[in-house]
C-alpha cells in the first residue's frame, strides 16, 4: 500500500479535524490518542510529530476555534454604522450566540479545563486564545479612544487585561457544571450569570462607563450554556 504524503499543514488540520469529531461525539475524557490515530489513519510517531500530548492537541482545537469564532464575527467588527460600545457589545453577543448554538460540544471538549487539578491547562489555553481575540479587542479600545468613549491610554494593555478577568470565570464555571450534574440546574445558572454580570461591570468601571454598558449575559445565556440535558 502507498504510503500517501501530505504537508505538515494539512496533517495538522486533519489531526484537529479527527480530534474535533471525537472530541465533539465522545467528549475529551473518553477520547484516547489511540483513538485520534486511528481515525487520523496515522501512526503513533507521526501523531507525536505534531503533538506532544492529547492536552496540547485540545490547546491547538481551542486556538482554532477561536479564530473561526473571530472570522464568523467579523462583519460585526467592521460594521460602520456601529459605535465602539455597539461594536464590543456585539463582539460579546456573538460570542454568546456561538457558544450556545455549540455548546452542548463545547461542554463535552472543554470542561476539562476548568477542573481545579488542570489549571495548568486553563491557563495555557488562556493565553492561547487570548492571543487571538486581543487585536481585534485593542482595535474597538482604539477606535473607542479616538471618539472619546472609552478611557483605555494603552488598548493593546487594557485588551489583555480586560480578557484576563477571565480567568476569575474558571472556579465558577466548573462549579456550575458539576451543580448541574447534580440537578441543581437554576442555582449554577444564577450563580453564573451573576458572575457575568459582574464581568460586564468590571469592563465598564476599567473603561470608565456607566454600569450596565457592556453586558456580558443575558437571560438564559448561563443555563444554555450549562444545562446536560442535551448532552
């Protein structure tokens, strides 16, 4: 049998492709690298080629879906009939929209990390997407800043700032996730969604808005977005 050659780039989309199916099917956890070989039609080595674990294969998905998460909201960024907040508002709403419409894969892929014990993990696929959601953050701060609306002296800072509040989201979550599991649906929800809010305010008092300018939820958003009962 001809072993077929391809380029790097593309057995590395196909890996994340194979990864992504099963990921999405599976879950992360019932998904070995076994698995991911076999359905890749690779061997073992060729797989370590590219990836030096299934953690660093789920870091490469996030990274990629983040960037096809900012092309899809790309017409939202350049809309000029916006103004900067429309503008950052919509880059939120966005995200909420492709969260929940993905989010019963998105559970079975990414709740992994935000299990206490993979913080390392959390961290390092933080900073991954972080990377390439901050441009197009520093952009709408710049163009907030030039029109007087936003208070942001450095945007580039301030939108990877703004994005490590994040990080204070992976406690509460995995809370929420496991509430859910137990049928405490509305509670994690609540408590979710309170943390959002709060998101929301931090962003403005940083940028110096009135409170309830930027939302960062809105109602069902957090039960979406952690129900099991479509998993």
């Amino acid at each position: 049998m001809v072993r077929t050659i391809k380029a790097p780039k593309i057995r590395f989309a196909e890996l994340l492709d194979c990864a992504q199916r099963l990921f999405f099917s599976r879950g992360y956890d019932n998904t070995t690298v076994n698995d991911i070989i076999r359905e890749a039609g690779l061997s073992k080595g060729a797989f370590y080629h590219y990836f030096d674990s299934k953690a660093a294969l789920l870091e490469a998905l996030a990274v990629r879906m983040a960037r096809d998460s900012m092309t899809d909201l790309q017409p939202v960024l350049d809309d000029p009939t916006l103004d900067p907040i429309s503008r950052l508002n919509g880059l939120f709403a966005g995200s909420r929209r492709l969260k929940i419409e993905y989010a019963p894969h998105i559970r079975n892929t990414f709740e992994v990390i935000f299990r206490p014990e993979n913080i390392v993990l959390f961290h390092r696929m933080d900073q991954a997407v972080t990377a390439v959601v901050t441009p197009a953050l520093a952009e709408i701060l710049r163009q907030g800043n030039a029109q007087g609306v936003f208070d942001a002296p450095d945007p580039l800072a301030f939108a990877e700032m703004l994005l490590q509040f994040r990080l204070s989201l992976g406690a509460v979550m995995n809370d929420a996730l496991q509430q859910a599991k137990a049928g405490n649906v509305d509670a994690a929800a609540e408590a979710l969604e309170e943390r959002l809010r709060l998101y929301g305010l931090a962003i403005d008092r940083v940028l110096k808005l009135p409170d309830g300018t930027i939302e960062m939820a809105e109602k069902g958003f957090a039960r979406a977005l952690i129900s099991v009962e479509s998993s």
